[in-house]
C-alpha cells in the first residue's frame, strides 16, 4: 500500500467533512467544527500549516556518507523516530460513523507501537473511552500517552488511577480543551486549571506529566512551576481559539525559555519528515501529527499508519542526510535558513 | 434562528448591491457605491477586515476557571460587551427599498436595547430621519447615540437641540462624512470644520461629544482640543476616502497618544469578538459594527440583532477565557503576538 | 458621457491587443508588444501599478471647509492640474487602425488644452508624425509638449529646430526609448546619449528641456549636470525593460536629491486623482498618464479626455480635501502613511 | 524558427510530466518526480523562480551609445555569453521516449557549441552514457563540462580517466545528487563526499573542477578548501530536498565570501538574460539553465538550443545598455534596487 493509496481509501470514508485532501493545510475544510476543521473562520489550522512551509533547510552537501539515525528517547522510552500519533476524540462527530473513540484508539495504539512510534489517546465525557484507551495501552506495554481533558479534580483524580494501571511512560492534559466548542456545557465539566490545580495533579500521578496548549513563554514557565516534565507548543490544530499565531512561529522563544528544564513537542501543520527536522531545528524534543494520522487509520488502519511513519522516517532521514547531519543531537538552529 | 439563517433570510432582502456576503469583507462589493462598497476601487474596506485577520492572540491557558465580564460603562451607560451599532443613512440608496431611515432605525435602536447593547443612529438631508431617530432614543430610554453630519451651524445646532431632547447618553458627529460622494451638492450643504466649530457645537451641546471618522495622532489631537469626550477611530468603511490605511494600523498610535483623556472607539471591518478583542488589546475601549448590524437587521430584524450580539459576545467571552483575562479591564496590549 | 461609457465605447476599438480593462493595471496584457503591455513578462507595468495601490494617505478631517486649488504652473505655462498626457507613438501598432499617430495627436493635443491640462506628444520615423504634432501644439497656442526620441544628433538637431517653431513650453526626450523592442534596428537609429550629448541638444534648444525615463538618483544628477530643467521619473511603463522597479518606489529618493534644482513629473500606473496626490506626497511635482489618455480618446475622442480629467480633478480635490490640505504647495510627505 | 514556435514544437514530445509551460515556473509540475518537477511539494522549483522576480534592476539611461559584449571565458574556453547548459540524466524516465541519455547529450554538446556556449552533460548508472558525453565533447573540440555523480571512488576514477581524454576545459561533480529520490539503492551507489574525499578525486584529475550542489558559506569554503576550481550554487533545481532557499536568496553571501578565490556560477529558476544580469550582479559569474534548454532540445533540436540562446543574449545585452553597461566587468551589486 502506498501512501497515495491511503489517501484514496480515507476519501469518502471520513464523514461529511474531511475530504482527505492531497495536502491538508485547512484550506478545504476551514470551519468546519464538527468536522476536521478550526474555529471561527479558521486561521489557525491555516497559519500552522503555512508557517512550516516559509521556513528553509541549509543543505550541507559536502559531509560524510553515512546512515542517518533518527531514533529519540522519551522519559526511558525509545521509538524510531522523533514523532507521535496526537490524541485525537468525538471521532464520528468529526470523521463520521466508520469508528467510534474506542476502536479508533484501539487501532491507533497498536498500529503506532508496531510502526516504532507511539500514540497519544484522546479522552470523552463516556468514561469508556479511556477505559479503552487505557486496556489499549496496557496491552501495548504502555506504549502510549492518555491524554486526559481538564475536567474538574475529582474526575480527573478517577481518570488519572485509570490510567497510571496501564503503565504508560507519560501521561497528557490538553489544557487547552476548555476552548473546544463541542465540550461546552458537558458533563463532566471542563475548565482551565491554575498553576497549583496542576502542581497538586502532577504530584498526585506521580508518571511523567506533559502539558498540551502551551503558545508563550509565561504559559511554558507555568507548567515547569506547576512541575510538568514536558509541554506540547500547540494551538489544537486552531480549534480551541481562532485568530492564534502559528506554533511554528512561538516555537523558537519557548525552547529557548525553557531549554534543558522540560520537554518541548510541538503539533500543528506538520505534515512531513521535513517540516520534522524543521520543527527540531528550532529547538522541539520531537512532533505530534493529528489529522495526517486520523486519514491513515481511516485510509488503511494499521497498515496505513505504517506507510505514514515510513514515508515521515525516510523524508527526516533525507533530509538530515542533505543537511549534513546523522543524528537528531546535530540538529540546531543553524540548519534554518535567515534571510 | 441562527446566524446562519440571519444571513441566509438577508440575501436577495439588501437591494441590488449588498450580497450579504458568509464573509463580509469588501471583495464582492468593492467599489459599489450606491451600495455598500467603499469609494475609488474599494482598497479602504478591504484592508480595514484584512489587518484584523493579520493580528494574532496570544492563548493563556493555564489560569483559573471562572466567568469572563464582558460588561462596558460608556459615559455612565453600562451595555453587555463594548460593541455598539454604526449609524448608518440613506438605506434606500445603498441598500434597497426594504426599509428607509426612519424604518431602520426604529427597529435598530429597540433591538439594540433589548440586546444589551447601544445604536448609533445615521443622519440624512430629510429631517425626519434625525426626528424618528430621537424618537427611538426616547422610547428606549436614551439608550442610543445620535449622530449628526458636519451640516452647517446652524442645522447642526437645530439637530443638536431635537437630539438632546431624547437624553442620549453621547452625542456624536462623523467628520468625514464630507467626504461621502452622494452628500455632495446636497442640501443642507455639509463639510469639514475646525476645530474652533467643533468646540462652539460641543460646548452648545453639553452632553458627551464624540467625533467619529479619526485617523491619525494629529486628528485626535484635535479633538481632544475641541472638547470632544471621545473619538471613533474610522475612515467610515472606506466610504470617504480610497487608499487609506487600515483602522487597526493607525490604532495603537493614536490610544497610546490619547491615552486616558478621552475614550477611542474604533470601527472598520470588525466582524467577530475575535477582532473585539484584538482591537481592545490596541487600546480602544469599544467597538462600533456597520455592516454586521445592517445585515441582522434586513436578515432577522430584532431578532437578527440579538443573534449577532450574542455571537460576538460568546465570541469575546471565549477568547478573553483562552487569553485568561475575565474582564475587559485585563485587556492589554501583551495579548497580541509580536512576531 | 461618463467614465463608464468612455471605457465601454474603447472597448473593441483598440486593436487587437488591448482591452480597455476596468482596472488597466497591466495583468491582462502582460507582455503584449506591439500592444498595450510591457517588455519581457511584463512585470514593470503590474508593479508601477502595485505600487502606487501600497501608499496610503493619512486623513486630516478636522480643518477648515473651503475651497480646493488644484492648479499648476510648469515653465510659465498653468493647467488646471498637475496632470498630462503622455507622449505615445506607433499607434497602428499598438492599438490598431482606429488611429494613426497623426490623428491620434491631433485629437490629443487640442482635447488636452481644451480640458485644462497639456498633452505630450510621441515621436516616430516618419518625419510626417513630429510636424503634426508641432502643427497641432501651435495651433493650440503651445500648449504640449513635443518628446523628441533619442535619435543621431543630426536628426535631433532638425526636429528640435521644427518643434521650437511651434513655441511650446518646453520639450522632451524620452531617453530611455533606446531600449523599445520595436525601435531595434530602423532608420534613423535611436540610442542612449551621454551627458555631453545630451548638454549639446539642451543649450542648442533654448527652451526648458525635460528628460524623460530616470529611474535612479545617479540618473537625476546627470540629467541636472547636463542642464535639463525636468526629469520623468519613468521606465516607459515598463516598456524598455523588464524586471524594473516601480516608479513610485524610486521615486523619493530622487526627489529628495534634486528638491529645488529641477522639476520632477512622474508617469507609470498612475490611474486615480488619488494616485496623483500620492505622487506630490512623495516629491512629484506632476503626473503623466500614458495609457488611461489612450483609452480616453479611443473611447470618446475629446470629450473622453475631458471626461478623465474631470474625473482625476475631482478624485485629487476629494482626497486633499479629506486630507486637510487645500493647494498643491501644501502637499507633503506626511500625508503617507509610515506603517 | 521562434522561440514560440519552439515551445509549441515541444509540448507533446516531451512524456507524460512536462508540458512545456509557456513560463517555467514549476506551478504546474509541482512535485511530479520522475518528471521535470521537484522534490515532496515541490517548493524549491517555485521559489527559486520567484526569488529572480522579486529582484529590481536599476536603470542608467544617459550613458554612451554603443555596442554591448557579453563574452566570457571560463578556464581558458571563451564563450559568447555566460550561459551554460544543465547537465540532465535519466531523459526517459522524466521526459518519455524521444531522447534517451546518449541521444540527448549528442545533440546538447554539439548545439551548444554551434550556439556559442557550451553544454554540461549528465551522468547515468549505465557506462555509456558518460562514454557518450565524452565523445560528444571530444568530438566538439573540449567544449563541454562533462559531469559526473558522487559514485564510490573506484566508478568516480574510472569515469575521471573517461571523461579527460575528451579534454574538456573542466570537469564538475554534482554533490547533491545524493539527495535524488530516483538514485537511491542504484548500482553503482552514489552518496556524500567528504573534504578529503574530494580533494583527492581533486587532485587525481588534474582538471579544473566544478563543485555543483552548494547552498551556503560554509559549503562553498569546504569546496575550496577541498581545491575546487569552482561551484555552482545549486538546489538541483529543487530535486534533491523540498523546503530549501531559492539560489538567488543563499548567493549574495556565498559570492562574498570566496569572492576571488573561485568561479561562482549559479542555476535554479533562471529563465531570460534578465534573469542572467541580475546573477552577475549578485557576483556569479555566469548562470546555468536546465529545463529551458531541455525545452529547446525537445522542441527544435539544435534549432531549439541556437533560438533559446539568442533570445538570452539579446534580453542580456537590452538589459545591460539600459543598466548602463557594457562588458560584463561593470556589472556590478548597485545595479539591483535595494527597496
């Protein structure tokens, strides 16, 4: 199966919404919530994409000819490269009647452990769905990040208990999902969370805590305060919040701050091992892909998932190869090119 | 009744000009005027909507979990979100035989009150408009700001004496409106004045003054010199001038240089509480609406009105809560993204 | 007449190239020549055009409401406003068989006295088109200005000797014309003249001498040390070279280093009163318009002449009215807007 | 035959990708590799291309009338202009079945020559191709680059003893074709060279040698370090990694830093003798075209090579008198407007 093939399998089989475009950059889809695309008039899933586009790769093509590896390790756990399948919920209100959250996330946790990645699960007011996600990642050896919504403490004390019985090498909060038009005035309740609601989260898990929905440098210096291991520089894809900046373009003055204290992973528009390696130059740990993975285990289930991460591996490694590097450590800043 | 059909009912209802537009945002209309166009080739409309969309919010999403105020006091009236209707005339003109003046704003000004919000009303050579206008004000309360043209003295001064009568609780003038080409030639004649005519009216008037059609430092400076108790950063919808800057470009400056002697308002391709938002982090207190309003009006009448108010209240209420700040008084420049 | 009907009459009555476009910003013509287009791929035009739609003027609404001066005075000689028509030549060429360049001057020469303004008249290499249009500007009291191209001396020396007997105001050289794709090779040659040349033709021809196609600083100081009394800011529409900057992007820098030593005109995209005041703002001392005169008088002979100039008078009085400045002299670099 | 005429001749002929564009801008080939088009989303081609728009020249008009000389010589081999045609492999698989590799280069080398300039030729995994191209250049007096892929050193020397006995005036290796997607996993491998990998191959061919694939400053110090005679600024036409600098944007500061010390010649989206004048006065010293002459070869053989070099000379030589120079010496950085 190529992956032009899974393209063609997604289309028509993800709903009334998402068209499974050649490039997903929120052209098509703009608006549309329910459906894959960003809130309002739809400027954020747009910036995101184009702003990895803007930025250039130096070649350095005098080097010496050897493999390139791309494997990266995570709070003990090693994958092949560099990236991460996002969590992602309410898939039949976004993608239609072909899975529901659980066999979603049943298929994306394994396929991501086969393909030498890992998935991030997404949560649901249906208890169920973390139940699954949770048996899912168990029965993957914890391969696999529960990303739990910001629900009020005592739901998130259940979730959390869940979770951490799946041994799972870190466990995520979007933060940011307060903002997500079809969780307001659900049960439970939903909410941003201050520095010290997080720091008595965080000790209470006790497992590797990252913090999604992180856009400025005072937000990154709040999740270290509140003891968070890492963050995910990420507006939602723009579904939390219309008229937002690029996480491309935020990126660089938050792994500045925070360089050497925690984690930084960054999502939003990355579609490419190129956009990859960019994302790394400018200081990201490593990426979260969402919609690219949502068409692939639509396009092709487990099989799907593993033409993306190949064609992600070899467009990384191509690119690290013409850029002179060999290893993810030998990527800086001076790989992006300034005007 | 929903946005969507406020739009959907207001096609085909706007005259032969006005499309009503999913997006209004000067491209389909350009230079129509008649119509709701802007003057020359239209450029004045088009980037006062693009420079909006170029801002951008920066998200703090790591704060408490509590209720966003949306609440605004202008000289002693509190409304529900600092958002107002824009005066608006010659509705047969520009926008079909649907309503006429006095049609327009009687409905406007009620439904305005009603939404928890205020209306400027428009002017027009036959006096009745100005009378129906102080009529609505009246019966709403003084819950309305009329607004004069630059008429000669002595018309103004007769308008200014029919409009206190209503208890209005501002009074407002659109300088610029000499520059609107079907005022020219008209009777009573209007035009520029200085700022020695303008401190004779206002100190005549003895109620809040505010000089709506404001584009630079110098301009506000003017009127702060007139008297004037605010000023409505405008280029009136690009209807007066082609090949001006955008209202949001001109902005900051002027705020930063009037900066707690007198109230700014801007208006100019705002159309949701994104954009409200983004135009208070620039210092501006409120927000005036033109097309949005006309378009609720001939879509929903009344209730059209109270359906774009409560959108672009939900709208602001959100992105406060994404920024983290739950009043209008946290509102600062900081929020917006600085490359 | 109206505008509107001028460019609906041209419409099919330029040949085959040109289309009369509602918007002639060199888009649909490109690269058109023979043809209405510019040299290459035709992006000289499109940017000159671009360019002048970037500035923006900044309002002064609150000043005295009185009349607007739009008078010249060029060398003695006063027009209605600080506008001309431009010198263009090989009409059957360009724009079919409507007109030969004989008749096409003639028309221009006495429709631009008679609307105020003056005309530039085009060269060609039939001797028979230069003493038309002498015929023409004497018998419309000088008022044109005949535009010499740079031929041998020797052929400079004999139409310079016809041209001074009609007495115009002054006369022209279009330097730059050495680079016309269709001027390549024919007899007699034309081609670039040295300073000395050119100050040899000046002190021969006794009569204020303007230089037409300077693009740079270094360009306005040889053209003022070979004792020209003018320079056309100009790259012939983009017709003698592709890949040119605007004129209006050059513009500044030359008047600012010849301010007072000699006039300045300005000609390329320049299609709007608007445009003209841009052009004073920036230093200019007048406009020449090339392609919108062409138009005018293939759409409506004199009468469309005077029906362009009427609508370029009024488009400069409304905007220095709505910019607080009410005679030429008073325009000044402040009235662009600086981001 | 015109150079309409030749792009007409060659659509059709040229397989099932390429469609002869009437400009070749990469738009509408994108990323069809095999194919003319370039590498992921195809974003080099694109911007190489537009980066040569982007940049203005600067006009001098009053200068001495005469005659321009665009010859230059390279190595002791002079040439009419300093233009060069792209080495090109793989014919049938890009461009379907009417030239293969040794077709193609016999009719380039000697066309070239004929046209007055010469050819680079390309490199395949089958032997004869180069043993082809060296015949072809032997057979044309030395006039001709032959140039071969990174192969492991053993093919690299056999090819070297090859390709000197057809004395060719220099000899060049494209370093970045590691990075060509349809290279990978052939026989004989080809990959990255080191410094000292290539000073040997250097030194054991004893010919001046031309180091293409370059993209920054420190590249172009590893070429010289490594005893190149020259390099090409080169991105492959965008083939070997999506995401990099147009060659204009990375050239100004390379030719600065070894300027004196090495030829810098330039390719990428260099299209007209515009394109050419403004290389030269960003310091390359002469420019190398790919896609036009495989155009021209397509559509009118040596007819083909001898038009599309003509028109390049002649847009070269309009644009240097406009420019106010006359040998290729004087061009120089001020000729390109700086905003």
């Amino acid at each position: 199966m190529t992956y032009q093939e899974v393209l063609e399998q997604a289309r028509g089989a993800m709903g009334p919404y998402c068209k499974a475009c050649p490039v997903c950059n929120g052209l098509a889809c703009r608006n549309t919530v329910p459906g894959p695309g960003a809130k309002g008039i739809g400027t954020g899933f747009i910036r995101n994409y184009q702003k990895w586009q803007e930025l250039c790769v130096n070649m350095d093509t005098i080097c010496e000819n050897k493999p390139v590896d791309t494997s990266f390790t995570l709070f003990g756990r090693t994958v092949d490269l560099p990236v991460f399948a996002a969590p992602v919920g309410a898939m039949t209100l976004h993608y239609g009647d072909k899975y529901n959250d659980l066999a979603y996330n049943d298929i994306l946790v394994a396929a991501c452990a086969e393909a030498g990645i890992a998935a991030f699960t997404g949560d649901g007011t249906d208890p169920a769905v973390m139940e699954g996600a949770a048996a899912a990642i168990a029965k993957n050896g914890g391969c696999g990040v529960p990303t739990v919504k910001p629900w009020n403490l005592e739901t998130i004390r259940q979730k959390m208990d869940l979770v951490k019985a799946a041994d799972p090498f870190a466990i995520a909060m979007d933060i940011d999902a307060a903002g997500l038009p079809f969780l307001k005035g659900l049960n439970p309740p939903a909410g941003s969370k201050t520095v010290s609601e997080l720091r008595e989260i965080i000790e209470y898990v006790k497992v590797p805590f990252i913090i999604k929905g992180i856009m400025t440098v005072k937000g990154a210096q709040k999740a270290l305060e509140a003891g968070a291991a890492g963050i995910v520089v990420s507006n939602h894809g723009g579904r939390v919040q219309d008229g937002v900046p690029a996480t491309a373009s935020v990126l660089p003055a938050i792994t500045q701050a925070v360089k050497g204290q925690m984690v930084v992973l960054v999502d939003g528009g990355i579609r490419t091992g190129v956009d990859v390696c960019k994302a790394l130059a400018l200081g990201a740990d490593a990426c979260i892909l969402a919609r690219p993975y949502v068409t692939a285990v639509y396009g092709g289930q487990a099989e799907g998932v593993k033409v993306l991460t190949d064609k992600l591996k070899g467009e990384l490694q191509d690119t690290m190869a013409m850029c002179g590097v060999h290893s993810l450590s030998e990527i800086s800043g001076d790989m992006i090119f300034r005007g």
